[in-house]
C-alpha cells in the first residue's frame, strides 16, 4: 500500500536538489557522462544521467540496477523506434528529478512546493520528480522513493563537487565513469575514475516442453502473409481505484503487413505476464489461421521470447523498429481516442 513521504522528508530531498542545480552540472556534462554510485548495502550500482546541455531539458536520471541503465543505452542507441514507444526502455526502476516549468507540473506537485515554502521562478526552474514503474504513467513519488531518491542526489552532489570544483579528471570520452563508493578500510567515501560497471542481462526465453504442441504447429499450413507483433504503450493515463497510481494501458496486439488489419489485441492490466500474452497470442494465431511467413517483431526483447517456438516451427523472425500497421494503430488512437 501507498505511503506518501512527509514534509520534511521533502524538504531534506528538495534541499539536495537545489544545491545540484546551482552548480548547473549540465555545462560540464552530457547526458551520456554517467556517473556511478555504488552504496555498499546494495548489490548493484545506481547510475545517474545528467541532461541539459544541449537544451531544451534539464533534469537528472536516476537508474537503480543493472536493467535500468542498459534499457538507458538501449533508448540512446534505438532512434528507429518511434518515440511514442521509447518508454518501454525508461519503464522501471528509475527516478526523474526534473528543472522544468510551472506549467508542467500538477496541483499537488504545486501545493507541495507551496507547503515547503519554496519559490521558483521561470522556465528550467521549477523542480519535480517522477518514479517510472512498468505499466503506469510517471509519477510522484511515494515514501520509500523519496528516501531513496535524497540518498541518491546527496551522493551525486558530492560527486559533482569533486568534478566541477575539485577538479577531479574522467575521461567519460573513452566509456570512463565518475565513481563515488565507500571504502571499508578507510572508512570514508571516495570519488575516482573507473569504467562504467556493466552486467549485461539476458533476455528472457521461453523453451517449448511441450512436444506436441509443437507437432500440431508444425502440421499447420504456411500462408502468404507476414504479421506483426508488439506490445505498445498508449501513453493515455487510466486511473483506477485497484491502483495507487495512474495506470499507462498497453496492448498486446498483432496485426497483418498484408492487408494493414489488426487481427487479435488484448489489454494488459499492470499485473498481467506479458511474456506470456505475447506467446499465447502467436500460438493461437498460428493455430487458427496458420504459419506466417515472418513475425516482425519491434526489438529484441520480444524477438527472445519467440524465438524458440520460430526456430522450432520454422517461421522467420525479423527485427523492425518500425512497424508500420501496429504503428498506424497507435496513432489514429491518439488522434482518435479510440
């Protein structure tokens, strides 16, 4: 259950942030100069992304493990994938501090900043943040976020001084990480150079038991058609009294590059395995209507999770970033609301 954090675990956060934000970070780093926090608690590291130098938008990215800043590369190396759907790789586990405008934040984020006694002024000023959980919209931060988040910026100030002011050399040009951890022996925390540590994780696969199954699969005929297959993000907020934050709808959805028609969609609910929505729609298309030529799929996430049942049936699976039916969809439902 939901627990708000209180006014003065607030003001200790906004405090910190306010002290990133007059050192202005953004004029000696881009966004892709992490730096690295490695509490010695946790088993993995939190990664923060500091942006604004090119313009436009300023903030700070907290990513909290070993997923989250390998979908932060993911989103930086996928520019084929409409935008619209680039939240999937900024989908969890992560926190935004942001230096916006009034306009962009809400009543309760505006009344919070009023309880706190603070006043901002103009454009790139006003500061909010927002926690990224799969299947909902971006949101304010509950208790346990706001805790976690203060401990985080605390240590990225640090961080920063030793760079900014301090001096402190990283060469982030050549994949070099500014790195703050604490030392055991020493008893003290230190910020030096070292590379970027990375775990790359699997993609998950599912490996058919099922043996026949397989066989009834393989008796089905091949059509001529190709489809395409994708769980898509809406970007519409839904708010529902079962959750303590406004739901972001996505569709498990397969469509036909033939003749541009959605053929099967089904809702996902924020509790729902996608991984299996994903099969279980294949599985029943391929049983009702028969083999495809080749499934689209939008990246490799997804490719991993067909990939078994298409080698073993022999369908080619292919990666598009763009689907073109599937992203048709999604735009005569945002123009549409339909």
């Amino acid at each position: 259950m939901r627990k708000e954090a209180s006014l003065e675990q607030w003001r200790e956060l906004y405090d910190v942030a306010i002290e990133i934000k007059e050192l202005e970070p953004w004029k000696y780093l881009w966004d892709m100069d992490v730096i690295t926090i490695i509490p010695s608690r946790l088993k993995e590291p939190i990664y923060c992304s500091i942006m604004g130098r090119g313009g436009g938008f300023f903030g700070v990215g907290s990513y909290f493990g070993f997923k989250a800043i390998n979908n932060f590369y993911k989103m930086a190396e996928n520019n084929n994938i409409p935008q619209e759907q680039m939240i999937r790789y900024q989908d969890d586990n992560i926190i935004m501090c942001y230096f916006g405008s009034r306009e962009e934040l809400t009543n309760k984020e505006l009344k919070l900043i009023k309880d706190l006694g603070l006043k901002f002024r103009g454009k790139n000023n006003w500061i909010y943040f927002h926690s990224f959980k799969k299947g909902y919209m971006p949101f304010v931060l509950d208790e346990e976020e706001v805790i976690r988040e203060t401990e985080v910026l605390q240590h990225l100030y640090m961080s920063l001084k030793a760079f900014i002011e301090h001096g402190l050399k990283v060469d982030f040009e050549n994949g070099m990480s500014l790195v703050r951890t604490y030392d055991d022996d020493e008893e003290l925390w230190l910020n030096f150079e070292a590379p970027i540590p990375l775990h790359p994780e699997p993609y998950p696969e599912i490996i058919l038991q099922d043996d026949l199954l397989i066989a009834k699969l393989n008796k089905q005929k091949t059509i001529n058609d190709s489809i395409e297959i994708d769980i898509i993000y809406l970007n519409a907020v839904v708010n529902d009294k079962k959750y303590d934050r406004p739901v972001n709808p996505r569709i498990c959805i397969i469509a036909s590059r033939t003749n541009g028609m959605i053929i099967d969609q089904s809702m996902l609910s924020p509790d729902d395995d996608e991984i299996q929505a994903i099969f279980n729609m294949v599985v029943n298309y391929i049983s009702n209507i028969g083999k495809p030529k080749t499934i689209f799929v939008r990246d490799e996430y997804i490719m991993s999770i067909l990939k078994n049942l298409c080698e073993r049936i022999n369908i080619e699976l292919k990666i598009k970033g763009r689907l073109k039916v599937v992203d048709n969809f999604v735009k005569e439902f945002a123009n549409f609301g339909i």
